[in-house]
C-alpha cells in the first residue's frame, strides 16, 4: 500500500495561507491561540497577552521587539522586588514569556537578539528555583560548545534520559511542559536546541545532527544516570533531526518521537510553497527557516531544503530505533505524507494521530508522547 508515493493535502481557502496577516490579522491570531493555550502564546496569560497586542503598533522588528520586552522587563522588576520563592519564579516566568514573544519567530534584527538573551536569563532565574531545578550545562564540540538545561527527580538514584528539542521558533526554554510530565514519572530530561536555533553551534545542514552526539555521551558518562540509551523528543521541525538520529545511531536511542516533523515531502518544492502561510504559524515562517538552514534567499532555501530529504539520503530503510510518529491530521506546516513515507519503509513505527492542525495540539497529546517515551526508556534502564 506504500509503494506510490501519498498524495499530498490540499490547501485550504484560508486566505492567510495566501498572504502574510495584517496587523488586525494576527492580534486576533494571538489573542485565539491564547484562548486556547497554544504555542507560541501558552506562556502568558490572557491579560498579559491582550494588555501587549492591545498596544502593538506593528508587526516589523522594532517595534514588535520593543512593545514585548517592555512588558518583559517590568515582568522581570517585579520578580527582583519579591523575595517568596513562588512568587518569584512566577515572575520570573512571564518575563520569559513576554521575552520569548519578544525574539519570535527567530533573532533575525539585533532587538529581538537583545530579547532572546533577556528570554534564556529569565527562565534560568525561574528554573532556579523549580522543585526539579534547571541546571545549565556546555559539552564540548568542535572547538565550541553545546549547551543543554538538565534537570533530574528527586529521589531517584539512577533515573534513565530523555532529550528534547522544539523546532524552528521554540528552543530549550520551552520544553519546560515536556520535562515536568517526565520527571514526575521519574525521567531525568535535557533539552537543548535543534541546529540553526537558539545556542545552537550549528546550521540546519543534512550532517547536523553529530551537534547532538556529545551530549548522549554525557549523558552515558554519568554514573548517577541510567543512559547508555535515551529517549529522544523532537517537536515539530526537530522531529526530523529525531528521525535521523532514530536511523543514524539506533543502538543509543531507546525510542524516538518525531511530533510533528517532516522526512522527505516537507523538503520539496511543492510543499514550500504550500506552507508559506500556513494557518498555523503568525508569521515569517520562511524566514525563520532561512535562518535556522543559514541562507539568505530563496533559491538557496529549496536547495538545503531539498539536501535534507531522508529518503535520497538514502536512510529510510535502515533499521531504527523504536519510533512515534505523531502529528495533527490536518497539519499545514508538515506534510502528514511524510509519515506514511516513514510507516512504508525500514523497520516498523508506531503511529498516532491527533485531530487539528501543526502537531494535534490536544490535552491528550503531549501525555501520550511522554508516557510512550517514558515506557521506553525506563524498560531500557530495567534491562
């Protein structure tokens, strides 16, 4: 049944897949998604979202930047001024959602560098003071560094490993939902960042995913951590650089999840275009992907785009670690062909699929990724 390749789904006639949203677009946009608590607007709260929006004046840098980091920085002021321990963290947390929004999608103009600086400060002063702290940790790489944020359970002598990582626009400091589920269930977590974002060392380029190789041998170093094989979590594009790493190094992964990633159509021209403007993402989703694949034009996005395909990188039929796969059925950022591609060849996948759009976002979701890792790797550390 998968021998020809699956069709590719239509577009809709939502007009703002055809064009970038107005102004009046995307506050509308912003205040929907944090109606409903979906990324990127589930870290504030309704006031605090619609206090910005009410006051935003423009979507280019400048002034998207300024009118979140203001917010951000009075957010920040507030934690400083208090000394109780929850309180504190509180505050400390919302200034990282009104930074986070302030670099969104990406650092592509010095002001929303300035605020994604000012986002990784808050959540480390917030993650501090976690019942599961925050720890910040380098490994070296290639005459640089990569750096993850690793917390353990209590009470857990030799807890086995997940690693996380979001996509284009969500880095480590927002795998804080992920890791809580795991940890109460007594998984040690590291998130870090996919290549081509945040700390990242590296670009989005087909060889990537070695950025990712120090780390498991940390993680394997640690005499206090069950991890010779960890689980591994990539969401939305990381799910990918989740994929690769499932057929490039099975023997270290005791299961991977691609939530939401692509494998060989989401690389093809036909589907550039098609998710362009996506219903799904606010805006500068191209630009967001230049950035993390390091080109600065179109024709050199659909080439590295083309480079990563998965397929004529030849690895599909490869034997993998244990794998999800798992998206929104009517997903407009990532071909969900992609996963009948994957489901067709080399060894076989577990599927679920979620109703909605990019990643199924549904209360179910994200529970049923971690406990499907969690089973995984914790059969992994008994073993």
């Amino acid at each position: 049944m998968f021998d020809q390749e699956p069709s590719l789904p239509l577009r809709t006639n939502d007009p703002s897949q055809e064009r970038p949203r107005t102004l009046d677009e995307a506050k509308a946009w912003m205040l929907d998604r944090t109606l409903r608590r979906i990324h990127p607007m589930n870290n504030l709260s309704l006031d605090d979202t619609a206090r910005v929006v009410e006051m935003l004046d423009g979507l280019d840098p400048v002034r998207w930047a300024a009118s979140w980091r203001s917010a951000g920085e009075d957010a920040w002021k507030e934690a400083e001024a208090t000394q109780d321990p929850e309180a504190r963290r509180t505050a400390f947390l919302r200034a990282q959602g009104f930074f986070f929004l302030g670099r969104f999608p990406c650092p592509n103009h010095p002001d929303k560098l300035a605020s994604a600086t000012r986002e990784r400060e808050a959540y480390l002063a917030a993650g501090a003071l976690f019942d599961n702290p925050v720890v910040r940790i380098s490994v070296p790489f290639e005459g640089g560094e990569v750096v993850f944020l690793y917390r353990r359970p209590a009470g857990i002598e030799r807890p086995p490993v997940i690693m996380m990582w979001g996509g284009v626009d969500a880095w480590k400091e927002q795998m804080t939902a992920a890791s809580d589920l795991a940890l109460a269930q007594g998984v040690a977590t590291i998130a870090l960042d996919g290549p081509g974002t945040g700390e990242s060392p590296v670009k989005g380029t087909p060889d990537a995913d070695r950025q990712f190789l120090p780390v498991m041998d940390w993680a394997a170093a640690q005499t206090d951590l069950a991890a010779t094989k960890v689980g591994l979590l990539g969401r939305s594009f990381g799910g990918y650089w989740a994929t690769k790493l499932a057929h490039v190094v099975p023997d270290r992964i005791a299961g991977a999840v691609n939530w939401g990633g692509g494998a060989h159509f989401m690389f093809q021209r036909e589907w550039i275009e098609r998710s362009r403007h996506p219903d799904s993402y606010l805006m500068e989703l191209v630009e967001t992907r230049m950035r993390m694949l390091g080109v600065d034009d179109e024709e050199g996005y659909a080439e590295a785009f083309a480079r990563l395909s998965l397929l004529d990188q030849g690895l599909l039929d490869h034997r993998c670690a244990p794998m999800l796969l798992t998206n929104g059925r009517g997903d407009t950022q990532c071909p969900v062909a992609d996963i009948d591609l994957l489901v067709g060849h080399g060894t076989p996948k577990a599927v679920r699929m979620f109703p909605g759009g990019h990643m199924g976002i549904t209360p179910q979701t994200m529970p049923t990724i971690i406990d499907w890792l969690v089973e995984r790797v914790t059969m992994e550390a008994r073993a």
